[in-house]
C-alpha cells in the first residue's frame, strides 16, 4: 500500500506534466473541480482542472467537486505514473470516476 505523501507526490507530478504538455500542446478548454479519493488510505486530495492544468492541489475532499476519482493508493500511483490504462482500469473496476460522458472525453485527452 501507497503512502499518503506517494500519492500526494504522484499528484503534483501529474500537475507538472500537465503543465508541460499545456504549453507545448496548447490548452484544452476544460474547467472543471476535481476530487480524488483514496479509500484505503482514508484520505482525498481535490483540485482544479483549468486550461489542461491541474491547479490548487490540497489535501481533503471535496463533495461538490464535477469530477470524482477513487482509488486504491497502489491503482493511483500505478494510473498516474502511467503504468496503468486509464479505460482498463475502468472497465475492470480498479478506479472508479464520476463525471458526465463528455468530461470523461475530455479527461482521457489529459491522461
């Protein structure tokens, strides 16, 4: 099992991708409150996805949020430095994410 700060890390990472691929790949016309919770660790991070970023990560959840993904810590890490297929992992049910169809589109544009 992933730490609470592996994932937290694994987050930044991602916005840090994200930021590059936004200015070399130009923006993606998405705004949207993200969640991320993390069942076995009991924890959530939330965050905003804006322009192709992923901006203003903190520790928390949040109910409200457009988009919400849950996870094992092991699934997210794996998910998020990219040695798990975003759909796979949907379809088999390692990640769950709540979203409308065309946010979902969208998503799977950033990842």
């Amino acid at each position: 099992m992933a730490t609470v700060d592996e994932c937290r890390d694994a987050l930044h990472a991602l916005a840090a991708k994200l930021d590059h691929n936004a200015e070399t790949q130009g923006k993606l016309d998405f705004d949207r409150t993200l969640a991320c919770r993390v069942p076995d660790l009991g924890t959530a991070f939330h965050g905003r996805l804006t322009g192709g970023r992923l901006i203003d990560i903190a520790d928390g959840d949040d109910p409200k949020a457009k988009i919400a993904l849950t996870a094992a810590s092991d699934d997210l890490l794996a998910l998020l430095n990219g040695r798990l297929d975003v759909t796979r992992a949907i379809a088999s049910r390692q990640i769950q994410i709540k979203a409308n169809p065309f946010d979902l589109l969208k998503l799977r544009k950033l990842l």
